[in-house]
C-alpha cells in the first residue's frame, strides 16, 4: 500500500508497516490430545469418597443432580453404598431474606470451623432463571476465605425450579459429603416460598438470618418460617446499626413468646452478629452447640431425623410418579387435546384431569 507521508518531500515522517495479526484460533490446537474425564466404577466411586477423594466426590454429585436414567441407576447405586457411613454430620439449615448476608454469613460461620479443625461441605442453592433455567452460579464469589480451605467443600446447584428452590438432590448430596468424612453441612436457601420448608426437613438445625434497620422491623415475622426456625440471628450489628440490632432482637424475643413451644421442646434463642467483621459469630455456634445437645439429650434428635427419612421416601415416590405420569408417550399425546378442550369450556378441569388419569391407569 504507498503512502505518501514516506515521499522524500516528507522528510523525518514516515509511517513503518502494520504488524501481522496472529490467527484467530490456535494453529497448534490439533496438536493437543483432548483430556477424557476418567471413567469410574461403582466400586471406585464409593471408594474414593470414603477415602475423602473431592474430585470423586464432585463427579459423583453431578451424577446425582443428572437427569439421565443410567446416571440415576448409578448414583442410587453409590449412594446405597455410601449410606451406612453418613449420618454423623451437624447439618444446618440457614436462610433469610435476599440481602440478609446468608453467602458472607457462611464464610464467617464455616472459618470458623475450619479453623477449629473440622471439615464442612456447603451446599448452596443458587435461584434459576424461570425464562432461561440458568444460575450463574456465584456463590463461590462471596465466599473468599471459606473457597480456598482444603477442608471445606462448597458446591453450588441450579435450584432448576425444583421444590420452591431447592436442589432436587440435596438430600442425597448430604449422604455422600457425611461418607466423604466431612463432620458439618451446611445447606443455603434461596430464601423463598416452600424452599424452607423443605430444607428444614433435611437439616438439624435450621437457622434464620434477619436484618435490622430495614423499615418495618417487624416484616420479616411470618408465623410459618418463625416457627420452623431453631434460632434466629440478626445480621449487620456493628457501627451505628449495633442499637437498630439490639431493639430488633428484643421485639423478635417478643413475638416468639408469642408461639408454642416446638415439638423438640427448645426455646428458640436470638442473638446479634456481624457476619462481615465476624462479631458474634462463637455465640452462635455455642447456641447451635447447645440446640444439638439438647436434642440429643431428649432423644428428638433421632425422632427428627427418622420423620426426615420418612418425608423423602414419600417425595420420592411422589416425584417419581408424576415423572412417569408426564413422560408416558400416550398421555404427552393427549394432555393438549384435552388442555384444548378446557380452554374452549367443552370440558371442565376436573373432567379432563380424570379422563387422563382413566387413560394412564388404563395402560398400566
């Protein structure tokens, strides 16, 4: 190409050649053997995780979260194997309202155990798009210190629209992280609808995280969820919020003694805490300590925990009956013939919803 600055007349300017732009893609990329994931066997699943492996661990988990048939044998498989090994974790619920600190709160709670010398797993609920069913998955991002521990374990799941949020496979998630040697699990809400109610049917301890200085102090107080809760902490009490905290924690005691006891007989305590300056936070873990004791003591401890086995297997069967409802070749066919038909008022809903149920028992 001339350019014209370089003409002799143009002395001392002059415009040097471009540099060669690299290609776009790697011309050695077909040099690189592409890396397989290793296949594993059963037997080799369950071994390493009894061994502590994470890698297994992790693969063994996307297994359970798969949807495919074969993955699901083969998860079932590992777990009934892994099984007699779990049971001997502290499992704790935690939730609040978005915004309440829940991500920064586990940091705090999990480095502390940590450091005291115990192994954790996170499972944390990451909401799901109801247009595009994607998460982005960023929990991870909020737990700085707690990520980079060998002892802990965080692993984000799509709450997929399963269960108000929850993580369809949470439950089967825990057994494989207690076998895997880790001694507490933490399981996060995204903090609404049913989401609580089903995590508190898989935890023993289920804690609530509120917030101070918000307005109505009082909003937060939902009878269900109040009454679910085993201990209620108020997040952010530090600087000027420290008396906001202190006049929110006194009128939530209030509102408590406003309910009946539990069935475990525990009086639900509330406390104050900093989960960013990490204020408060052995308060909470010697409540929490207290709570397990206590039911432990009682013998509600096991009480809990076998209505929980009882709960899934019933969700369980549940989840798969509907599963195969839907998934039937014949009634996919004539769900929108029917849908048609009720929507044009020829027929009315129940009408319609039994002459499908006829159709499918028919076939069974």
């Amino acid at each position: 190409m001339h350019h014209p600055e370089n003409d002799p007349k143009y002395l001392g300017l002059n415009v040097n050649k471009g540099v060669v732009q690299p290609p776009s893609i790697n011309p050695y990329l077909h040099l690189r053997k592409k890396q397989q994931r290793k296949e594993y066997s059963v037997k080799e699943f369950a071994e390493g995780i009894l061994a502590g492996n994470i890698t297994v661990l992790s693969q063994a988990v996307t297994l359970v979260e798969s949807s495919k048939p074969e993955h699901q044998a083969m998860a079932q498989a590992i777990i009934e194997k892994c099984l007699p090994y779990s049971g001997n974790a502290i499992r704790v619920g935690i939730t609040g309202v978005p915004g309440a600190g829940k991500s920064t709160s586990i940091d705090a709670f999990g480095m502390y155990l940590v450091e005291k010398g115990h192994k954790l797993a996170v499972l944390a609920i990451d909401p799901s798009s109801e247009r595009t069913k994607g998460s982005i998955l960023g929990d991870k991002t909020r737990m700085e210190r707690l990520s980079v521990q060998e002892n802990a374990f965080i692993r984000p799941s799509p709450s997929a629209g399963s269960l108000g949020g929850v993580a369809r496979k949470t439950r089967e998630t825990i057994v494989l992280c207690e076998a895997a040697g880790f001694d507490y699990i933490f399981v996060e809400t995204v903090g609404v609808g049913q989401s609580e109610t089903a995590v508190h049917s898989m935890v023993d301890f289920f804690l609530l995280i509120q917030l101070a200085g918000t307005g109505d102090e009082l909003q937060g107080i939902k009878r269900g969820i109040m009454e679910m809760a085993d201990g209620i902490v108020i997040n952010k009490a530090d600087g000027d919020n420290v008396e906001k905290a202190k006049m929110a924690q006194s009128q939530l005691r209030n509102a408590l003694h406003l309910f009946p006891l539990p069935e475990s007989e525990w009086s639900p305590e509330v406390l104050t805490y900093s989960g960013y300056y990490a204020l408060g936070i052995e308060e909470v873990w010697d409540m929490i300590h207290r709570y397990i004791e206590f039911v432990k003591g009682s013998g509600y401890f096991d009480v809990r925990r076998n209505k929980q086995s009882k709960f899934w297997m019933y969700e369980t069967i549940n989840e798969r009956l509907r599963n195969d409802f839907y998934q039937n070749a014949e009634i996919e066919q004539l769900m929108p013939l029917l849908e048609s038909e009720v929507l044009s008022a020829r027929k009315s809903s129940f009408v319609a919803a039994k002459e499908a149920l006829d159709r499918y028992y028919l076939k069974k």
